[in-house]
C-alpha cells in the first residue's frame, strides 16, 4: 500500500447539504425561543413551501420525513386493507415499506430502460381487481408520465401518492410534481434538494385529506393540538383515532425556510454541474441521463451514470472502490428493490421479473451534484471519472 501524499485531497462526500448562515441563525433563534417542537416555524415553512408549490396552505402538512408522508398519505387515502399498490422497483425501500405499513400490499411494475421511471404499460399489466393506489416516483428528479399514469387511475378509480422526493422543483407540462395525483410526498432529508436534517411534506388537492393527514401526523388528536401550550390558555384536544407521532419541529422547519428561499439558486448550480457532466462525458463508454423531456422541468437531483461491465471494462462495484480511491464518495440509487432479501422472502420476488430495473440496479452510480461543489470539485469528479475509464479500457485492449 502506497502511503496517501500529505496534499491528499478533502474525501468529497456524496450530497452534502450547502448550509449557509441564515439558517444557522434562525436554528439559534429557535433555541433562544425555546419553542423547539410543532409551532409559529413550521406554520411559516408550510405557508413558504405551498407558495411555491402553487397551493394553498389546507394543502400541504409538515411532518418528519417523507416515509412519514407515505406512511400517513396511504392512511389517509382510506384503502381496504390488502388492496395492492403499484410501484416501481427503482425507488428508495421506504416507498414500499410505506406501503407495507398502511396495511397495503406493494405490487411492483418496471420502469422504462431510457428514463428509470415507472412505465405506464407495465402499470396497466400490473393492475387487478384488488389494485387500490398507484404510487408513482419522480426517480431523480425527472417528472414520471403524469398524464398516462392519472388516466390509467381515472380508468380504473384509483388513488395516486406520488413519492417527489426527489422532485421538488420538478414539473411537467406546466404542472407541479405532487399536484397531479390525490397525495404528494415530499423528502427534506439531508442529502435532498431542500434540507431540514430530516424532514417531510405532504400536498393534496382535496383539503379533507390534508386535514386528515395532519391529525394522524400528530398521535390522531384533534386539530391543531400544539396550540394547547400557547398563549391563549389551555385547550383540551380529543384523541380521534390512532396516530402517529411524524410531526416536524420548529428547528427543523428554521432549516427549511431558508433552504427553501435559495431552491432556485441551487437548482441553476445543480443544472450547471450537470451540463458539465454531460458534456465532460459525452465521449466516454458510460451510458448518461436521457435528456429532459420536453415541457418538463428537471429538478436535477442525482446525476446517475450506468457503467456496464462488457462497455467500460470494469465492474459497477469496482467503478465505486476506485472513485472513492480518489476521495470521492459516491451513491447508488438503487439496488432494485426486488434485490433486498426481506422482499424475496416475503413476496417471493426475484430480481429477473423487473429485467429493466434489475440491469440499471446494477450498473447505476450517482455523484455528486450538491449546489455546494466548486467548480475545482466538479473537475475532479471529471478526472477521476475520466481516469478510471481510460484505465479500464486500456486493461482490456
Ligand atoms: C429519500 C427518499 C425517501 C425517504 O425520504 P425520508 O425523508 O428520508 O423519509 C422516499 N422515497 C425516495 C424516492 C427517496 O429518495
């Protein structure tokens, strides 16, 4: 083992948040407040986070991450408990945990090779009389086929709970991602495009079930309970079913709100780096993003690169040992989820039945393309990137 130089590079680690210092004085004036949990922050990033969403503030619940928004979302949606959901296998385990935790059976159809999204004709052949919901991902932050996929639920009555966890600032054909189904979910978890720590949204076109969503966010009491420690005098609450305990603090929404404010200055930087990449890599045997559909909007959140064994001549995991070689973290979004033995046994799936997400699955590699990368940083993701790959090549002539 050679020993690293004295002027090895800072380990570039994947999706580090840019934290600048408003947020870092509003976390402080929230603890000089002491009102830390539920309260006046949460309300100001809901009414900030509906604005720019185009809603109004009935439409959309704080809660602690966006598996509780699916958790919660897929409660509220009033299903039998066993009807099926139809999701994609190239999704985070949490879209389907979700769906195991609301009493729903998760159903999984294939996504399209080109771009990684749930392809509505596999939805279609997906569908029984059991079918309740379709849960559509936004994968990477590029809009899923909104208008088949709201046809295909129309057609058979169906819900839509779209996971917009990577979807923030995504639209498509004029319309935000999360406005289009009964539900969206939104992630504000660390390595997202607006972060909070950990955190999460609900959106619903129908007000009823946001107001839903909200009392079972907070142990399933009545409306608005965090008001009972105010000012106004103690107010009794009514426990009115059993809830759950996902609503987000006021120090998590003092993040947000200013995350939040800088959405559309760091979405530019994410579209600068990736234009970067794709230029920088054009010439490279490693397969790129499909361009971003027409009247859609990008909300660039993974840059992933498919790196195929036969093509580049080296392995996905040995492409991921090298780059961090190269003090470079990386991440892999996803391993399909049919590939996680909890599910194999459960549902008795194999990796084969979804061939298109099982081939991504496998040679798929994101890096980085946080808003916080110089431009030295983007140069040596391109080197490094660059390297691995002449070196592969010239292994294998
Ligand atoms: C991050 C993520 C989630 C979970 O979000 P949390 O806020 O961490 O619970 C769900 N779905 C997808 C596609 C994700 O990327």
């Amino acid at each position: 083992m050679r020993n690293r130089p004295a002027t090895a590079p800072p380990f570039l680690i994947f999706g580090s948040p840019l934290i600048e210092q408003t947020e870092i004085d509003e976390v402080v004036a929230c603890m000089e407040s002491a009102w830390l949990g539920t309260g006046p922050r949460v309300v100001q990033f809901e009414r900030d986070f509906a604005a720019y969403q185009g809603l109004q503030l009935a439409q959309v619940a704080a809660v602690n991450s966006c598996t509780a928004a699916l958790h919660v979302s897929m409660v509220a949606a009033d299903l039998e408990p066993g009807r099926e959901v139809i999701t994609t296998p190239m999704t985070f385990c949490a879209s389907v945990n979700a769906i195991i935790h609301a009493g729903l059976v998760p159903v999984l159809a294939d996504v399209d090779p080109a771009t990684q999204n749930i392809d509505p004709a596999a939805i279609e052949a997906a569908i029984t009389p059991r079918t309740g919901a379709i849960l559509p991902v936004h994968f990477a932050g590029r809009a899923c086929e909104m208008d088949a996929i709201m046809s295909i639920a129309r057609k058979h009555d169906l819900m839509v709970i779209e996971d917009c966890a990577h979807a923030i600032e995504t639209t498509c054909h004029g319309r935000k991602a999360g406005t289009f189904g009964d539900f969206g979910c939104f992630s504000f978890y660390a390595t997202k495009n607006v972060v909070t720590g950990e955190g999460g949204m609900i959106t619903g076109r129908d007000e009823a079930h946001i107001a839903r969503a909200r009392v079972l966010a907070l142990h399933g009491m009545s409306k608005d309970a965090w008001h009972r420690f105010g000012d106004q005098g103690y107010k009794h609450y009514q426990v009115i079913e059993a809830g759950f305990k996902y609503n987000m603090m006021d120090l998590q929404a003092a993040i947000g709100i200013h995350q939040l404010a800088r959405v559309e200055r760091n979405w530019l930087r994410r579209e600068t780096v990736w234009n970067r990449y794709m230029e920088a890599f054009a010439d490279l045997p490693i397969g790129l993003p499909a361009p971003p559909e027409k009247n859609t909007r990008h909300a660039y959140h993974l840059f992933t690169i498919m790196v195929d064994e036969v093509r580049c001549g080296i392995s996905r995991d040995a492409f991921l040992d090298a780059m961090n070689a190269r003090r470079i973290g990386t991440g892999v979004h996803y391993l399909a989820v049919p590939e996680h033995p909890y599910y194999q046994h459960r549902y008795g799936w194999k990796p084969e039945q979804w061939p298109n997400a099982m081939r991504l699955g496998r040679q798929t590699v994101s890096l980085p393309l946080s808003p916080k990368l110089t431009d030295a940083d983007v140069q040596r993701v391109i080197d490094a990137v660059s390297s691995i790959m002449c070196h592969a090549s010239k292994i294998t002539a």
